[in-house]
C-alpha cells in the first residue's frame, strides 16, 4: 500500500508567515465583530483621555490659579470618567466570543479532519497528535487568542487615548515621549524571531537529553557488556554541552527583552523629568507636566508592559500551537487494487 506525502514546505516559510497566512482569512470573515468590539473600546479611550487632560486643567485652571471649586471639578471628572469602562469591560467581553470560539471551533474541526483522513490511512488508527489537538491544543489556542486580543485591544486604545492627551497638553511632549516608545517596541519586536528560534532550540536540545537519558537507563548492562562506556558518556557530554548552550543563548536574548521594557517603561518619564525646564520655557504649564507624567505612569508605561509580556509569553506560545494546526492533514492511502468482478459467463462456466 503506497502513501502519498504532503508537499514539503519552503526552507524560509516561518511558523509566524503560516499562522500569518491563516488568520488573514479569518479577521477578514470577522470585520463586523472587530468593529463591534472596538467601539466598546472607545470608551476606554475617553477614559485614558480624561485621566491627564483632567489632572492638567486641575491644577492650571482650579488650585494652581486660585479656584479650588474648579480643580475639584477637573479632577470629579477624571474620576467620573472611569464608570464608562466598567460598562466597556462588560461589552467587550460579550464581543469578545465572537472572535475567541470561531477559532476553537474551526481548530477543532481541522483537527477531526486530520484525525479521520489518518484513520483512514492507517487502518483505524488514530494518532495522539489530532488527540492533543482536539482535547488540549485547541483550549490553549483559544485562551491565548484571548489574551492576546484583550491585550492588543487595551494598548492600542489606552495609546491612543495617551497620546492624544499629550498632543492636547503641548505637541512638544510627543518629542521627548514618543522616541523611546517607538525604540523600546521596535527592539522588542526585533527579539520575537530570534527567540522563538533560541526557544525551539533549547526545546529540542532538552527533549534529545532527555530521550537519551531514557535509552541510558534502559540499557546500562548493554552498556557495560559492550565495553562502551566512554563513548556513552561523550555523547551525553555533547548533549548536555547542547543543553548549555541553547539555555545560553535564549537567556542573553531574554536580557535584551529586559532592555526594551526598560526603554519603553522607565526612559520616557525619566527624559520628560530632564527635558522639564527646556518645555515650561517653551510653553508647557505645570498642570499640563503633571498630566503628561500621569499619561506615561497610568496609561502607557502599564499599557506598554502589558502587551510586551503578552507577545513574550502566550503570544510565542500561541503561534507555536497554531502553527501546528497550519498542516494540511494527510491525503488517505491509495485504495488497494481490487481484482475485476467475475462476469456472468465466467461465473456459469465455473458452475459447469
């Protein structure tokens, strides 16, 4: 019985280009519900808005210039502005199902597919892989996709609420603010290849260890009988050695994601501090100085901090699972040739 095999895929096809590939198709099927849960997000970004901008006229326009009634209703309306999001919180996880159970179910049924078409080619036998798939992958897909929707969600709406706010504060604060951010997200996103690799690699240099260490203690007296033990223990020595260095690298890139959150988290507040004097000779009032640090030590630094330990922990895990989904599954087996059925003469001659 000959099996036909799935077309190999291309040497620089990356698990982030095939996962990229698949969803395309799947958010563009869901544009309605993306619209749906973004304008709940709106008020989220009223919220992040009101939360500096109010702070700052606080103190221009209420204590600082005397009128403390002001300033307290500056700051009543900060206050006030954060009962909308409890209600956006209510929205957006009631719109969030529309996009986290379509990925579930279709994964599911990929899985089944998968399942059956196997079966099918290899007499009944279903393999553990569309098992792990159907009962255990597809629930860590759905729970990441979903943390990672809440969190991309939060950021780009508590940004462009931040944002906004210090363009309304004074345009000058954007070019002490944003360069860092930008710098931190883009060293960041530059660490997201090289450590899915450094993690495979480590991944398959312990499961080699550990593999080996198994066979080991299964063929000790083997081992012994044969004279072989040296060769035994440098190749343990080579896997271990393996072991080291994949551990290594992988950590010296986690000591690079440390340093992007600390650009994107603890510089820019640090450089507003600096650049103080330079922005309230060019204009900056106190009250809107004050509000920029509330925007980048309530809204953004969080926000910023959020996302990146997202994509650095179940956003690596989730393409990993999704891009074992991204197989097509296994064409059956060649159906056996079967030999002609008898005809009617040939049947009666063998009666005769």
């Amino acid at each position: 019985m000959k099996r036909r095999h799935a077309p190999a895929r291309p040497a620089r096809d990356t698990a982030l280009r095939r996962v990229g590939r698949e969803a395309r198709p799947f958010l563009r099927a869901r544009t309605g519900a993306i619209l749906r849960l973004s304008a709940w997000s709106l008020l989220e970004f009223a919220q992040t808005f009101l939360s500096g901008y109010g702070v700052a006229r606080a103190l221009d326009d209420g204590f600082l210039a005397g009128r403390p009634a002001t300033g307290l209703l500056w700051l009543a309306v900060a206050a006030v502005a954060v009962l909308p999001s409890v209600l956006a919180a209510r929205g957006v996880f009631g719109r969030l199902a529309d996009l986290v159970e379509p990925l579930r179910d279709g994964l599911v049924r990929r899985a089944v597919a998968r399942a059956l078409s196997g079966a099918l080619g290899r007499s009944g036998d279903v393999s553990t892989r569309s098992l792990s798939q159907v009962t255990h992958q597809s629930e860590i897909a759905r729970d990441g996709w979903a943390g990672l929707v809440l969190t991309l969600r939060s950021f780009v709406f508590t940004a462009a609420g931040a944002v906004t706010g210090l363009l309304a504060l004074s345009p000058a604060l954007l070019l002490i603010v944003l360069p860092p951010l930008v710098l931190g997200t883009a060293l960041f996103l530059g660490t997201l290849p090289p450590m899915a690799a450094r993690q495979r690699a480590y991944l398959a240099a312990d499961e080699a260890y550990a593999a080996h260490a198994g066979e080991l203690a299964a063929s000790v007296r083997d081992i012994a009988a044969a004279g072989t033990a040296e060769r035994t223990v440098a190749a343990s020595r080579a896997l271990a050695d393996a072991q080291l260095a994949a551990s290594r690298s992988l950590a010296r890139w986690s000591a690079v994601r440390v340093v992007a959150l600390a650009v994107c988290g603890r510089l820019p507040p640090l450089l507003l501090l600096l650049g103080a004097p330079w922005l309230l000779r060019n204009g900056l009032t106190p009250g809107g100085l004050v509000g920029a640090l509330t925007y980048l030590t309530q809204a953004l630094a969080p926000a910023v901090q959020a996302l990146m330990t997202m994509l650095g922990t179940a956003g690596g895990r989730l393409v990993v699972v999704l891009d074992r989904f991204t197989d097509a599954p296994p064409p059956p087996a060649d159906e056996p040739a079967r030999e002609a059925a008898p005809t009617v003469r040939e049947s009666t001659s063998r009666v005769v």
